[in-house]
C-alpha cells in the first residue's frame, strides 16, 4: 500500500465528463489498496473568469478580497470530485485549504505556506476515506482566506505530499510529462523520463508553466518524489530526480535538456545616462521599492567613458508602472538621459546541466538565430542556462530552429 497526493490541474476538472474521469481514476488507485489525497484546481478558465468580475467592477481590487473571490474556484471542484467519488461509492470529504489547516503568511495573492495540519487528513485515510482538498490556498493566522499565486495548485500538492511524507506526488495534467519543450508550440518535442530538480526550477522560472516553480523548490527541499502525469492516457510520465539520482548508466549528460520560452516580459532602456558610480542603484532602487522585480540587466560598455545605456527587463503586467517610475524619478534624479520601452518582446531559454562541462552552446544558440534572421536583444547566462531576448512575433520560430539544432527533436533522439 502506497499513500499518493494526487494533484488534478485545471483541464483535467475542465467539465462534468472530466470530474467523473478524474473521480474513476482515483477509485482506481483506492481499488488497487492505496491511500489517496486529491488536490484540485478550480475548473480550467474559471480563475480567470473571477478576476475579470473583479476588474469590472474595481480596477484595483485590494488582495484581500481578490483572495476570497478566487479561492471560490477550487470550492466549487472539490465538491463536484466528491460528490462524483460518492456516486462511485468511494467514501471520500472535501476540504476547503483553512479546513485542512494549510496555514500561510498573510501576503494575499503570492502567500506562502508555513505548516500543515495534517490530523485530519490522516484520520480520513485511517478511516479509508478519499480527502479531496482545494489547492491554489490557505489561511493566514487571523483567518483569512490566502492564495498561493497563480498555478499553485502544484504547490498545495506538493506541500501536502511532504507534510503526510508520501510515497509520491503525482500532477495530473493536459500532457503527458515534461517536454523537451512545449509540446503546443514545438510538435517534435520529447516526452522525458527524468528531468532533474535543478533543471525543472530553470525551466519553470524562464516559463515553462507545467509545473509552478515553488513547487519544484518544494519538492527539492523536502525530497518529495514528484512526477508528472496525464490525467487523459496512461503512462509513466516524468519523474522530477534529485540531482545526484540522475540515470548513472549515461557516461554524458545531453547538452541541452530543455527550451523554455516566454512573451510575458518587456524590455526597458535608459539611453545616455552617466557613467559614474551609483547610477545602476539611482535606476533599481525606486523600482525596487515598488516591489518590483527586475530580471535581466545590462549596461553597455561606455564608448568615451562618461556616457552608457542601461536595459533591463520586468513582467509585462509591470512594464507601464516601471516606465512611470523611469521617467517621473530616475531621470530627473539622473539630470538627463532618455527612457525608451519595448513590451514586445520575448525571453528563449537553453537549459541544461550538461552545459556545465561544455563550450560552445552559446555561439551555436548565436548561429542558429542569426541563420533564422533573429535579431537577439539581450543575452543573459548562468552554469546551466543561456537566454536571449528577441521579438515577440520570433519567439515560435527561434524555439522550433534550436530544438532541431540542438538535436532535440524526436527523429533525432528515437534514431539514437
Ligand atoms: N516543457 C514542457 N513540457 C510539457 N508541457 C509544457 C512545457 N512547457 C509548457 N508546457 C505547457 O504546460 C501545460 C500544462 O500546464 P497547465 O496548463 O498549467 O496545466 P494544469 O491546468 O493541469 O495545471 C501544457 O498544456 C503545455 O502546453
Ligand atoms: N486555479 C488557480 C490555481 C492553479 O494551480 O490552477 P492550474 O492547476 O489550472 O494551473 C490558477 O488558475 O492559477
């Protein structure tokens, strides 16, 4: 007997159909003499949906109430799942996060989960009951209700696996693993046995949304065995390994594991602004101070050394707040220079640890673009990933040339 948390996204509780596929596969793992806690999203489009309700009638809704109108979402899941369980003749309680005790701190819409009351949900599967919980929230020490950001759901999941020390977290979702890349973009992209920790938090942070990254980090710190499945066919899926577990009989790691990809950035630039000590701090810090969050930077070498140019990237959803602050503080605080933005932009990512121990990957992720005509705006590199910056309208295009060049695509890999 195993003890699963099994996590069932959007999609996969996308319609009454679904619900009652998703209930039959549950009583299966249950038939089959395992313990089973489900974690439910809201219905794929409804989150969604309830944060257009809000902006229509208050384009600045404050979090707290955000919180309460969105969590309603995954209410409404766990009652169908459960209701479907019982029709099954599963036994099987739902829960809302602050009845399960997911206790968090009290920062509304991006919460973080401090501990888990797990009694409950322990007592419901000593009693051989399904406990069906709503992901995506929690409660804080005053009772109100949180959310845990957008996707979290994942995370739910993998908080619960590590607080009742289960054998497994399953994420049940609309593919059937991880990919080499998107699938939906890229059609020659690869289902992967393994993917390690390491990797999965660079892919999740440069954009790949298949997983939520703090569930990734979560399931690293606490050593939770995460894999990720489809909720529609069956399959192995991808085990997320520790890093040390990665498949020892391969003498090298392949170069690339992954591309990551995302349009949900836009690019800022100071041109002219002097180079002396102390500017990069005069432009970051009201931004900072707006908490908002600054991915790539750069600042071009100073031709004469007196004058240079200073880009960098933030969310898209920040992109009209930082040109605010840039031209109503920076520059009146710098005395000159000019502000110029570029929300149209996209961020491509090659990861892997096998980059490590090789050179080369950037000139080739250079060479490949440029045979495509791709303009690269901006680069920015780490151990195991490289990124650059091209136009939006590029971002398909670049992904699908490298995934071939890299040999990533599936006649390459199967003819191996
Ligand atoms: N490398 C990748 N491998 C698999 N899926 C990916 C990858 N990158 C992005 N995706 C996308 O992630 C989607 C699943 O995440 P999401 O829509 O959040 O599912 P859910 O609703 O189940 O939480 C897939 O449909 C796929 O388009
Ligand atoms: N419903 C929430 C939480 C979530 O995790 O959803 P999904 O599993 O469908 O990505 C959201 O849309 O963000």
């Amino acid at each position: 007997m195993a003890l699963y948390v099994q996590k069932f996204g959007g999609t996969s509780v996308g319609s009454v159909e679904r619900i009652k596929a998703v209930a039959e596969k549950v009583k299966g793992f249950r038939d089959a003499g395992h313990q089973v806690v489900v974690v439910v999203s809201a219905m794929s489009g409804e989150t969604n949906r309830l944060i257009g309700l809000a902006n229509d009638i208050n384009d600045e809704p404050t979090p707290r109430e955000l919180d309460m109108l969105v969590s309603t979402g995954e209410q409404v899941t766990i009652s169908l799942l459960t209701m479907a369980l019982h029709k099954l003749g599963v036994p099987a309680t739902s829960y809302t996060g602050s009845q399960v005790g997911i206790m968090t701190d009290s920062a509304h819409t991006k919460a973080r989960i401090q501990r888990i009351e797990t009694e409950d949900m322990r007592q419901d599967l000593d009693d051989g009951q399904v406990a069906v919980v709503a992901g995506f929230q929690g409660v804080d020490e005053e009772g109100n209700i949180t959310t845990l950001g957008r996707g979290g759901s994942d995370t739910t999941g993998v908080a619960l696996a590590a607080a009742l020390n289960a054998d497994e977290c399953q994420i049940y979702t609309d593919v059937d693993g991880v990919y080499t890349t998107d699938p939906r973009v890229c059609s020659q992209a690869q289902r992967l046995d393994t993917i390690t920790v390491e990797e999965m938090l660079e892919l999740a942070s440069l954009g790949s949304k298949v997983l939520q990254i703090r569930a990734v980090e979560f399931a690293g710190k606490y050593n939770v065995p995460l894999r990720v499945l489809s909720s529609f066919q069956d399959g192995p899926g991808t085990l997320i390994v520790a890093d040390s577990d990665k498949d020892e009989d391969s003498m090298e790691e392949p170069l690339i594991s992954g591309i990551a990809f995302t349009a949900n950035e836009a690019k800022l630039t100071l041109l002219n602004t002097p180079d002396v000590p102390g500017v990069a701090s005069k432009i970051l810090g009201p931004i900072a101070d707006a908490n908002i969050e600054i991915d790539m930077i750069v600042q071009n070498v100073a031709p004469a050394g007196d004058y240079t140019d200073f880009t960098f990237t933030v969310a898209k959803g920040d992109y009209k707040l930082t040109l605010k602050i840039l031209e109503e503080q920076v520059l009146p605080a710098l005395g000159e220079g000019e502000v110029k933005g570029d929300d149209k932009i996209a961020k491509v990512s090659l990861v892997g640890v096998g980059m490590r121990s090789h050179a080369g990957v950037a000139s080739k992720m250079f060479r490949v673009l440029s045979e495509e005509n791709i303009n690269i705006r901006m680069v920015s590199t780490s151990e195991i990933k490289i990124s650059v910056v091209v136009d939006e309208k590029q971002m398909e295009l670049a992904v699908r040339a490298l995934h071939q060049a890299f040999g990533l695509d599936k006649n390459d890999i199967e003819s191996e």
